[in-house]
C-alpha cells in the first residue's frame, strides 16, 4: 500500500491483495503449522490458498468497488470482468430501469408506508396488475409473494468453508400441487453425499422450486350499537386467513437429514384459519 502524505490519498498496488487481513498474507511469509495449534489438513489448505490469492492480488472477497455493478466493474483502479454477479437479466444500470425508479422514488417516495391491505396499495400496483391482466388473457390479476428459493445444504458439511452443498445426480422435480407435496416437495433421490471435503455440484439455488407463495386475506365484518350519541358497544367477527390457504414453511434442504424434502411446520404466522368474536364499548 502507498500512502501520500501530502493529499492524504491512499493506492492499492494490487486488486483483490487482501489488504483487509492487515498484511496478514504477505508475500514471501513462511508457515510452520504445529499440531498444538489445532489446524488441520483442511485449514492449512484454506491459509495456503488465501495467501496465494492475496500475493498475486486475486483475492476476490470483500473487494470494494468504485462502479455499479455490471459486466465490468472498477476496483482499486483497475477495470475488471464481473464473473460474480446476482445481476442474472443485466439490468442493473440499464437507462430505462435506472429513469424508471428514479420517476417512481420522486413521485411515490421510497416506501409505500404500509401493507397493501391497509395503506400500501398504489395506483402504480394496479397498472401492474392490468398489464399482468392483459398479458394473461384474464378479466383482473392480482399478485402475491412467490416464495423464496429453495437452498441446497448438507445436514453434516465437512468443508471448512461451511457452504458445501450435496452433488446433484438427477432431477429433481416433483409433480402436483404444492399442497400435495408435503412429504417430498422435491425429489430427494436427485441428490448425494460429495466427497470429503469437496464442494457439491448441486447449484446454489434450485432451478424453478420455491416455498410457498403467501396467499392471505383476513375479514372483519362488525356492527354498532348506539345507547347514546357518545356510548355505544361494537360487536366484531373476525377471520384471520379467511380462504383457510395456509402457508406452509421451507422443506428442509439439509441433505443427511431425516426430514430431507418434507414440510413439517407452517410459515411464521401463517397457519390455518382462525375464527374470533370480540365485544368492545366505546364511551
């Protein structure tokens, strides 16, 4: 690292050279592992590849970058090939995309303030659902959450990194609804035990499987009763999930595990329909 003292500016000498472990890999360091100190075959193979990385200035982890993201990204000065992206449709400083949000944030702020149900719903929600309308052949659309992806696990990793994931040998897909593939919400069989420590060939997430999608509508139907101008009682009948469609939980993706592919509990605060009757007196 060079440091002005004049400016008071400060210039990498290397992209992606670790400067974050404080010189912790320099260059040329020697290391004599001694079995008092705990580390194993594993974590030396892990220290040696940081040092490596870090020497010839590779170590892509934690690396700031001074541009959006995108196919090509700047850091420490350097233009690099964006290799690591969850920008998946390139979209991410696309003019029309950046005009867009840029029109909706003066207009509409950067929150709706609330949930749909109450305060949240926007006359730009409605254009989207007739666009969606329009582009289904269907009189009206209305939209909820699809879920969120189902992430491949082992239920014992051996990796010292800790994100080792099964190999996938076969497809995964289950048929029916999701509601009849409680048991087996994918097909377990797809998977298998990698080898010590070795990553598993099963991507990060699953192609086309997510948890259940939220599908909620709660209804309250009451009534007044007026003794006075200013006292009267309030008689309420509530449901909660009115349509009884409950969310369920995510099925378990740890592969070893007993209940690997099964959905054994609902979705926080997403279970079955519940039925109240309450009485309240305003004075």
């Amino acid at each position: 690292m060079i440091h002005d003292h004049e400016t008071s500016t400060t210039a990498r000498t290397s992209v992606g050279s670790g400067e974050l472990f404080d010189g912790f890999f320099e260059p040329g360091r020697q290391w004599n592992f001694q079995k008092e100190q705990l580390m194993d075959v594993r974590a030396r193979r892990v220290f040696d590849l940081m040092g490596r990385a870090c020497e010839s200035g590779v170590y892509p982890f934690q690396l700031p970058l001074q541009t959006k993201a995108g196919p090509w990204v700047k850091a420490e000065g350097r233009e690099l090939l964006m290799l690591s992206s969850y920008d998946y449709l390139g979209l991410i400083g696309d003019p029309r995309v950046d005009e867009a949000a840029i029109e909706a944030i003066r207009k509409y702020g950067t929150g709706t303030g609330g949930v749909r149900m109450l305060t949240g719903t926007l006359d730009i929600h409605h254009e989207m659902e007739r666009a969606v309308a329009e582009f289904k052949g269907t009189p009206e659309a209305i939209t909820f959450s699809s879920g969120y992806p189902i992430v491949p696990q082992l239920d014992s990793p051996d990796l010292l990194s800790g994100d080792q994931r099964p190999n996938l040998i076969g497809n995964p897909a289950t048929h029916g609804s999701p509601s009849q593939r409680i048991e087996q919400y994918f097909n377990v069989d797809a998977f298998s035990q990698p080898p010590p420590d070795v990553y598993g060939s099963a991507s990060r997430t699953l192609p086309n499987y997510r948890t259940f999608g939220i599908r909620n509508g709660d209804f309250t139907l009451m009534k007044n009763f007026k003794f006075t101008e200013h006292k009267y009682v309030q008689l309420r009948i509530e449901s909660f999930n009115l349509t009884n469609t409950p969310t369920f939980g995510r099925p378990n993706e740890a592969y070893g595990s007993d209940t690997f592919g099964q959905i054994t509990s609902y979705a926080p605060g997403r279970g079955p329909r519940e039925l109240q009757v309450g009485i309240k007196f305003y004075y």
